[in-house]
C-alpha cells in the first residue's frame, strides 16, 4: 500500500472515531476537529515512517485541539449543546435513560482532564500508556486522574 | 470491571452513536488541503509582495491591460478554429445524455469535451456533473463515437472517471478544475465555477491567453472548457463575470 492509500485508509477507517472523541471531550464542532486533526497529520504524514504513530499522533491531535475549543467557548462564555439522545426510544427506556442522563451530568462535573482520562479509558479502551501518549502526561498520572475521576463521578452520582 | 464502570462504558457508547455520520468527509477534507495548499502557495509571494509594492503597483495595471479581450493578438477562444480540437458546443451537434445510476441526479448533461481521431476510430470524451449521494462530483467519460451519444450509467460496461468537487468558500467561486489527457490530445482544461462566472481566462505559461467558455450550466455552477494548446499546465487562470467588464471573480 503507497503512502496516501495508508492515509486515506485510515481516514476511512478514524475519520468517525475521532468526531466522536471530540464530541465526548466536550467540543461543540467535533466534525471540523476531526477535520482539523486529518490535515494536520496529513502535512506530517511523510514523517511519520511507523504507521502505527499515525493514530497516537490523531488522538493527541483531537485531544489538544477539543481544550482548545473548550477554552475558546470559555472565552467568549458560549456553553457545548448538551447531547442529543435519540429521543423515539424515550419512553421505552425512561429509566435507563434517566440513569444515563445523571451520568452525563455527573461526567459534565468533571475536571476537563478527569473526563479526558474516563473518555479514552472507557470509550477508547486505551490502556494506560495510550492514554498518556494522547494527553502528554505520565503513566502515573494516568492511574491517579482515572482513580480520582470515579470517585469524583460516584459522588457527584451520591449528590445527584 | 464494577458496575459504574460498565454504567459509564454505556453511556459513552451511546453518547457516540448519537453523532450522525459525515456524509462527504472526504470531499471536505481534499477541500480543505486545497484551500491550505493555496494558502501556502500565496505566503511568500505575500512576504515579496511587501518587499516590493511599488513594482505590483505598476505591474498589476500592466497585466489587467494584458487580460483585456480587445488585445487579440495574445488571445485565443477556446471555441475558434485555431483552437486545436476543442468541438463547438453540445447544442450545436446532437445532445449526449447521460442515463444517472440509482443515487445519482444529473447537474450538467455532458458536452463533447474532445473529438479525436485515434487508430482510424472517432473517439469522444465527455465531460458532465452529477450529485451522487449527496456529492457533487465532475465526471468525465471516453468512448467510441459509434457506441452513440446516450452515456448509460446504469450499464454495467459503463466506464467514467468521476472527482468530488467542494462548494467553493463565501467570495470564492471555483469548485474545481481538471486538467484532461487523452492518448492524442494534452492541454484541455476543464473548470467549474458558480454564478455569475461567465468565463474562465486561462494564462499559459508562454504568456497566452485562453478563454476558457461555457459549454454547460447548472443552478449552482457553469462549466468551463479550454483547450490551451501546450502541455504545460496553465500559469494562472480566472474567473471573470459577465461582459462587457468581466470583472475578476477569483484568482487560481
């Protein structure tokens, strides 16, 4: 496979993944951060002579670029829309939606990087040297925010 | 793994699902390298622009006198008899249709981009837009003169070439452009752009000048050919409204 057949694979392959992180991160444009993220690795992609950095490389890209916009909405005092459920299943699942519903409450009370850790630790299934690969931190302080991050989402569970 | 862990793997997913899919992230995305490659091409002649203002201020009046379509010396219609192959328009010869596959809706019906004699046989090249799935896309199409003018998409022998066009950004014009190459004729350029584009001037890098003309047009774009007589790509093309000030729409 030729380098921009790798690329164009992949982008088939994460474009989706990668919106969808951005989305959970808290960004309110995950498509244009997905975007974002593709060109960005594309002007890097004859650099990149593993292609299994290509998707650390992605992840880390999505990550930064999601506080970015997360700061900028802080800035000019803009708050991310709250998911949209697909609301036809209300009913058939009032509870388990509402049991969803202080999740994701509980999940908006979260540091930004506490959410970051639960998001690539539970939606990713990264291990946790991934997911210090994609947040630039150590190992440890993978294990210390995840660990600090469930109690902190059991409690504001317990308060809710 | 306890329970809340599971509770919150749950949720995750089905917050994820929730995000519809992109529907033309491929087409967005070639666009916007595009749009970074011209802007990349533009950052030093920005920087030498600076460094030497006085001189753009004296060359761009020169070079605007250079595009005006009374100096006819250095220009060449793309629809004239010295024009090396380019047909005259669809209108003037009978239709060719294109016959859509399911998914797809006909912007521009074809035109006879190039009419060429190859091994004693008149083959044709076809040039015509469709929205397949939502994407807009420029299509181009060779064949026999003898298969007819009916393009049957639906057939399964059909044979094309399609390439995703992007809307162009708020002040742009240009959708796209493609440079054509048969087995015998080289230098035909094919352009897209919207309203109220009325031609395309096409500057070859031996200093001619082109016009690229309309040969078919949708509600959202025209669709330019020219044949520019050179294999070498164009040094510079653009979009001009309607006469008689054909005012420049957008630089390429």
């Amino acid at each position: 496979m030729d380098a921009m057949a790798g690329f164009s694979a992949l982008f088939d392959g994460s474009f989706e993944a990668m919106k969808r992180l951005a989305y959970l991160l808290g960004a309110d444009d995950p498509e244009n951060i997905a975007q974002e993220a593709f060109v960005r690795l594309h002007d890097r992609w004859h650099t990149l002579y593993d292609d299994s950095k290509a998707l650390p490389y992605l992840r880390a890209m999505v990550v930064n670029l999601s506080r970015s916009r997360l700061r900028h909405l802080r800035v000019v005092r803009r708050t991310p829309p709250d998911v949209l459920l697909d609301e036809v299943s209300a009913e058939t699942h009032a509870m388990a939606r509402q049991e969803h519903k202080r999740i994701r409450e509980a999940l908006g009370k979260l540091s930004r990087r506490q959410r970051e850790v639960l998001v690539l630790r539970y939606w990713m299934d990264l291990d946790q040297a991934a997911i210090a690969d994609a947040l630039g931190v150590a190992v440890g302080t993978v294990k210390a925010t995840t660990s600090h991050a469930m109690n902190n989402l059991r409690r504001h569970l317990e308060e809710g | 793994m306890d329970e809340l862990e599971q509770r919150l793997r749950s949720v995750l997913t089905e917050m994820a699902e929730g995000v519809s899919p992109s529907r033309n992230a491929w087409a967005e995305h070639e666009h916007r390298l595009a749009v970074k490659s011209r802007r990349a091409k533009r950052r030093p002649v920005l920087m030498a622009a600076a460094a030497a203002a006085v001189v753009a201020l004296i060359a761009v009046p020169v070079l605007i006198t250079g595009m005006r379509p009374d100096k006819k010396p250095e220009l060449q219609q793309a629809d004239s008899p010295s024009a090396p192959s380019l047909p005259r328009t669809a209108a003037t010869q009978n239709s060719p249709v294109y016959l859509p596959q399911g998914g797809e809706t006909v912007l521009t019906q074809p035109f006879i981009l190039v009419n060429e004699r190859v091994n004693d046989v008149d083959q044709m090249t076809y040039a015509y837009t469709v929205r397949r799935q939502g994407q807009a896309m420029l299509c181009f199409s060779r064949r026999a003169a003898s298969d007819g003018q009916l393009l049957d998409g639906t057939s399964p022998d059909y044979d094309s070439q399609c390439f995703a066009m992007g809307a162009p950004l708020p002040g742009k014009v240009f959708w796209t452009h493609r440079a054509v190459t048969t087995s015998a004729t080289s230098g035909v350029y094919v352009y897209v752009a919207s309203s109220p584009t009325e031609r395309v001037m096409v500057r070859t890098t031996e200093g001619q000048f082109v016009i690229a003309s309309k040969k078919q047009a949708s509600s959202e774009f025209g669709v330019f050919a020219a044949v520019l007589g050179s294999t070498r790509p164009p040094a510079a093309y653009t979009a001009q409204g309607p006469g008689p000030a054909y005012a420049q729409l957008e630089n390429g």
